[in-house]
C-alpha cells in the first residue's frame, strides 16, 4: 500500500472512532421504497441489465484443475459449462447443444477429453468444438467448424473464474476499478486456493444478503456472542467506481514506536491471537504489508460480491445469487495461501465454523427482515452513514438498469456525487479532519 494512503488510513481511523457525526458535507440518505426487494418489474431489469452484464464468479480453478475437467453452472440464470481444455485454458461456454439446444449435461463435475450431448448425440471437445455427429449424411454440406459451442466472455483473477454474458462490457479490471489492482497485488489471489465452498438457500432477495455484508451496524446486536471483539467496530468507508466498496477495520492494534499498543483502538483478541500465535501452522501470503496484517478489509464487487476480511492466512468470498423475487441462494468460499495439497491445517476446522456461526446468524435475521419488508407495515428502508456502501450499490443498481427503465417510486435518488467516491473522497475526508483539529485546537485554547 502506497506510503500516502497509509497515511491517510491511519488519520481516518483515528478520526472515525472519535467523530461525533457523519462529515461535512456528506449526504443524507433519503427512504429507500421496499418495491425494490419484490417488485417482479425491477427484479427482471436486474437480470437483463444487471446480471447478463456484469462479471460474476463462476468457480475457482481448484474445481476443474486438470486438463479435461469440467463444472456446470446455473447461478446466473443462463446454462454455462466452465471447461479445463486440453490446452490448458480455462473457457466458459453455454451449455446449450447447437443441434437442438438441448442442455448438454446436468453432471456438476467431471473429466472427459469430449462431451457428448445427451439427447442426439453430438460430440464436443473439451474447447468447445463440434468433433462428430451421428449420421452426418443425413446433413449434406454441415461444416462443424461453424457448429462450436457459444464461448462466455472469462477471465481469471488469480484462480477465480470470472464469466460476463455481455460480449460488449469493458475487461474486468476496467470494471472493478482499483479494487483488481488491490487483489492482484497485495493479496496476491494467484497464490490462493479453496478451503472451503458451501452454498445456503436463503428465503429472501439476494439484495438482502449483499446489504448485510456491506454494513457493521448489525455487528453488535446480532453477532454479539460469535465475534464479541468487534462490538465498538466501526469501519472506514471507501466507495468505488462502478458500485464497489470497502470497509477498513481495525483487526490487530498498531504499536507505538515503543512497541506498546496505542490507545483509542478497540482490540480485537481473536485476530491478535491469530497472527501471533506461532503454532498456527497455515502458510501465509507472503507480500501482506503491515497495514493490512493489523486491519482487515471488506471489499463488495458490484454486483454481488463480497470479499473479505483478509488476513494473512486467507480470506473468504461470497456470492449472492438471485432464485426468485423472495429466494436467494448464498454461496461461500474460503480461500487460504496453502498450495502444498497436503492435509489441512486444523486451524481451519475453527475458523470454518466460526465463519457458518457468523452466516447462520446473518442468515436468520435476513430471513426475518424479508418477512417484514413485504409488509405493508414497512414504510421504506432508512439508512445512516454507516450503511453508505448499501446506498452506494443501490443507486449504481439503478445507473446500471438506465434509471428511465425504472418504476419512479422504485428509484433511490443519486445523492452519492463523485465528491464522496474514491480518490476524489481523500480530499473531502481530510479538509473534514483538519476543521476538526482546528476546532479542538482553538477549544483548549
Ligand atoms: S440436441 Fe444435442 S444432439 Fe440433439
Ligand atoms: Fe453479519
């Protein structure tokens, strides 16, 4: 991490658990209408604009390692085979026959130098050309050259397997914005593989699900017992381009010149005893700097994506994914800097079922506001500064759609200006903290 934002991360972190109300200047949020959560209008511009547009995880290349290995995925609405071709590459295609569009295969996982189409017959290699066909006299002048499955747009950052519908969106990083640079780097992705992979039905709007992982405020109330040390969190917040965002928070207490911890922060023992502790044998990424060894970040990839905490052992992504207008489907990996293949630390075993605790406990509140946001009891969702990376998402939701497309009542008005996004919010964050030291000066003058 760059020497200035340091800086500036360290000043905010100060300045963020001492302010007594939002910055100057920052917007208040006006009521959100509940519509957005079951309006079947609105949930079918998200899955025309929203999710055949946008770069979405289809797996990590731990799932189809080898040369010939395949997965099927249906998250994102569209049939898709990721497939490990016999070149090495790693491809996403529809998994739709070209002869009839039949579904090619339902199998989850497997391994096969060619895959044949269930109904007819027909034969594809493992990059997606057309290899044989029964009968082909039957099909006078057929070329199976113009016959090859339908290629996804795919990307891979580090092992994760990105796919876009969209043959026209601009390139992952242009989409994520500094935020791929942050993965690439720092928290070198290539070097990371899956410990873990699990997905929960959930009984309500995915919106729900990303929304409770972009805010800290139900930390303390709902999380109380299963992470009692961040109970004071709170986290800087960081918008991005394009409707990502991060929290910053405080995850291990920095020292003063003298190696004493300093004072004003709130210490978390979980993560002093993670990275302190010696007999944890999990390796660790080896280019985390200081910075991000004492805090942990919270990344949301817009659209449905969070990422994070990280530490040095690993990090965790989930995915949240649209099944219905009031059912979800929330997807989890943890992903740790382990290539060796040998068995697994058993420090993972704890920090698995710590992190099922925390989302058993996100999940059946989740459920619960689902109940009530269909009520017509509910008035509309109000939020505070806290929740600004929740607004942040639904006002890039709406950009995203086209706002004319949109139910007028449905819209959250763009009060988030390029001011409050990053890198432009430094400099609004600083003037704020420095007419704060000028009044505290002048006050104990
Ligand atoms: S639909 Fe696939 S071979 Fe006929
Ligand atoms: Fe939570």
């Amino acid at each position: 991490m760059e020497q200035k934002l340091f800086d500036h991360l360290q000043r905010r972190l100060r300045y963020t658990e001492t302010r007594s109300a939002p910055p100057r200047g920052f917007p208040d949020f006006p009521t959100i209408h509940p519509g957005r959560y079951y309006d079947p209008d609105y949930a079918e511009l998200e899955q025309t604009h929203v999710f055949r547009k946008s770069w979405m995880v289809a797996g990590h290349k731990d799932e189809i390692p080898e040369p010939g290995c395949y997965k099927t995925w249906n998250r994102a609405g569209e049939p898709v085979v990721l497939f490990h071709g016999q070149d090495g590459e790693i491809r996403a295609f529809y998994n739709v026959c070209r002869h009839r569009g039949a579904v090619i295969t339902e199998k989850e996982f497997g391994r096969t130098r060619t895959l044949a189409c269930a109904y007819h017959g027909w034969i594809y290699d493992n990059q997606g050309k057309l290899v044989s066909i029964r009968d082909q006299r039957d099909f006078p002048d057929f070329d199976p050259n113009c016959y090859s499955l339908v290629p996804i747009r795919t990307e891979m950052l580090g092992g994760l397997i990105f796919v876009n519908f969209d043959d026209n969106a601009t390139d992952l990083r242009s989409s994520m914005g500094p935020i791929y640079d942050d993965f690439a780097g720092d928290y070198s992705f290539h070097l990371s593989n899956v410990v873990e992979h699990f997905a929960w039905p959930t009984q309500c709007n995915w919106k729900l699900l990303i929304e409770g992982g972009t805010e800290n405020y139900h930390v303390r109330t709902i999380h109380r017992n299963t992470l009692p040390d961040y109970r004071e969190l709170q986290g800087i917040i960081t918008l991005f381009p394009n409707g990502g965002s991060r929290d910053t928070l405080l995850m291990h207490v920095p020292k003063d010149e003298n190696g004493l911890a300093m004072e004003g922060f709130v210490r978390n023992r979980d993560a002093d005893r993670l990275i302190d502790n010696q007999a944890d044998d999990r390796p660790a990424n080896p280019n985390v700097d200081p910075f991000s060894n004492e805090h942990g970040f919270v990344y949301s990839v817009f659209p449905n994506m969070q990422f994070g905490p990280f530490y040095s052992r690993g990090f965790s992504l989930s995915c949240y994914w649209p099944t219905g207008l009031g059912t979800a489907i929330h997807e989890y990996y943890i992903l740790g800097y382990d290539r060796s293949g040998g068995p697994k630390s058993k420090f993972w075993d704890r920090d698995i079922a710590q992190g099922r605790a925390v989302l058993q406990e996100d999940l059946d509140y989740i459920n619960m506001v689902q109940r009530g946001i269909v009520s017509r009891g509910n008035k509309g969702v109000k939020l505070g500064y806290l929740e600004a990376r929740l607004y942040h998402m639904n006002q890039t939701l709406d950009e995203k759609i086209g706002r004319e497309k949109i139910k007028p009542e449905l819209l959250v008005e763009p009060v988030i200006n390029s001011d409050w996004i990053y890198p432009n919010d430094i400099s609004r964050y600083e003037a704020d903290m420095d007419r704060i030291d000028a009044e505290l000066d002048q006050a104990a003058q």
